[in-house]
C-alpha cells in the first residue's frame, strides 16, 4: 500500500529525473578526402552545427576527414546506397556515373570563379543537381575548387613542346585523361593519397590541381614547378546520400537545404582566404610560379569537346555555360 509519505517521495522523484528527449539523436556520417582544417571539410563542420541547430539536436553530422572511409571514388558507391549519408567531392570521379557533370570539367569552359558561381548558382545549376538523384543522391550545394594547374619536378611548362612525354597524375576521370593526353603528356590515373610518394619516387613527373591542394600535402617538396595553365575551373560538390534524404521529413528537407545553402556560401569565403595564403606558403617553400600563354592549350582541346560533349543535350549545355555573364 502506497502511503502518503512514499507517494510525496515517489512524486520528488519524478520531479527530480531529467526529461527524457521525444526522439533520439541520429548521426550522419560525412566523408572528405582533404585534412583537417581545409575549407571543404570546415564547411561541412558548419554545415553539421547548422543542422543541429536547425533540426534542435535530432541530427548530428559525423565528418571523417583525410580519406577514412576510402578515396573518392569509393564512398561515392557507399553514398548511392546509404552506408555514408554525406560526401564532398569533385565533380570528376562523377563523369562517367552522371554526363551532366563531365560537362562542369570540361578544360577552360569557364572565364572566372565568378561566371563559375553565376552558373552552378541559377537555372543550369538547378538542372544538372538534378541529374544527380536517379543515382541515388542529393546535391546540397556546389564548393569552389580553384584553377587547377600543372606542377612537375622536371622544369616549368611554359608551351605544348615542355608538356611533351611528361607523366602527369590525374583524377580517376576518362576526361581528365583525355585532356592531359591531348597536351601532349602521359595521364596516369592515381588516387590523391598517393601522389606524394608517386612523385618523389618518379612514378609520375607531375600532377595538376589548386594551390590549396599543392599546398596541404605538400607537393611543392617534390614538384616545385608549378605553370598556371589554369585549365579546369570545375566545381567540387556536397551530397546526400539519397537513401538518407528520403527519411526526412518535409521541413527537415527543407533544413538540410538551407544549411547546404550557407555552408557553401562559408566554403566559398575560406577557400578564397585559403588560396591566396596557399599561393604565399608554396612560394616561401621553394615553389617557382610561371605564367603560360593559353592559347596553344586551349587550341589543343577541340578533340577533347569532340570525344566528351557528344550529345545534343550536353553541347546546348556548354553553349548556355558560354552565355551566362
């Protein structure tokens, strides 16, 4: 029997016990090839404190940063079927999966980061994220990935004849390979993670990326020429898995959205302030920057658009590139 005495100390109790959550917490996990600190992966660190706060702590996000969970072209398969439920990448490991993109990377389709921005911001934008869900993801926004040029340890490329016979690592992308090849080089495709000991073993001569990209690794030690061809302005590209975006709700959908939104408005401001102190540390570090005169390079891609902008479809969607101002 219950008397009055236990029942007060039955009620403090219950008074006293914290509030159990009405959900629990599901965690996302998110993967990223680049270390700590570097402006995708900060992104995405503020991306996760925005859903939190937008969701009121039902979803946390998980980064693994570094390649963890594999290289690029590993967890995009674990994205499309759910294992990761979130991803940065660049658009290249996507050209065969999703021709839309191929089209993002083809060599000096864009003028500036800005007709860049103005494209994968609007309408075209729109139009090629879309292309993303039949294969089972999510495009939550597009990050900038800087001018890519080429480095090698050789000496600097200064014409088409300086880039003859060179074996310069490249993407795992037929595009990448194609161009690389229609310079005059040999690609070899290797994963990011082992350019370093591929060019200080002399596996490849040279590799081309971002200042940012040079620089975190530290392949400025073992290739310090770097020439600005400047010759792929592509954007990398933040997804969900869709597997996980079909078991939000409406509104959370509609959170995830605005929080990709102002992450990469956020990665966007890093990378700037990133590149421009990536360009000082390399420099300091030994690397020799030269100019090139593109025009030579830019002739030399006519086969390049003939092999990869084949369909109707994706050449009106280099012609409406070329025509944003």
């Amino acid at each position: 029997m219950l008397t009055r005495r236990h029942a007060f100390a039955l009620a403090a109790l219950l008074c006293a016990a914290p509030a159990l959550p009405a959900f629990a917490q599901t965690t996302l996990k998110s993967a990223d090839i680049h270390p700590d600190g570097y402006p995708t992966v900060e992104a995405v660190k503020y991306f996760g404190e925005l859903v939190e706060k937008k969701t009121n702590g039902k979803y946390k996000v998980q980064l693994f940063f570094a390649g963890q969970l594999g290289g690029e072209k590993d967890t995009i398969e674990q994205t499309r079927f759910g294992v990761i439920d979130l991803n940065r990448i660049n658009t290249a490991p996507f050209n065969n999966l999703i021709p839309e993109t191929a089209v993002l990377g083809m060599p000096f389709l864009f003028r500036s980061v800005d007709h860049m921005y103005k494209v994968v911001d609007g309408p075209i934008g729109d139009e090629i994220a879309k292309a993303f869900e039949p294969q089972g993801l999510v495009v939550l926004g597009f990050f900038d990935s800087g001018a890519r040029s080429i480095y090698n340890s050789k000496k600097p490329i200064k014409t088409l004849a300086d880039m003859k016979g060179m074996k310069i690592r490249v993407q795992q992308s037929d595009l990448f390979i194609g161009m690389i090849n229609a310079l005059g080089a040999n690609a070899t495709p290797i994963p990011f993670g082992e350019v370093y000991s591929a060019l200080q073993t002399g596996l490849v001569d040279g590799a081309e990326n971002n200042y940012p990209s040079y620089d975190s690794v530290k392949h400025y030690e073992v290739a310090k020429y770097y020439s600005l061809t400047e010759h792929s302005l592509a954007p990398e590209v933040f997804v969900m898995s869709k597997r996980s975006w079909d078991k939000l709700t409406p509104d959370e959908q509609k959170a995830f959205k605005e929080a990709g939104k102002e992450a990469t408005k956020k990665m966007r401001e890093l990378w700037a302030k990133r590149d421009a102190e990536a360009k000082d540390r390399v420099v300091k570090g030994g690397a020799m920057i030269n100019e090139v005169d593109k025009k030579p390079f830019i002739d030399a891609m006519a086969p390049v658009y003939d092999k990869f902008v084949t369909s109707e479809k994706m050449k009106d969607l280099v012609n409406r590139i070329k025509a944003v101002q």
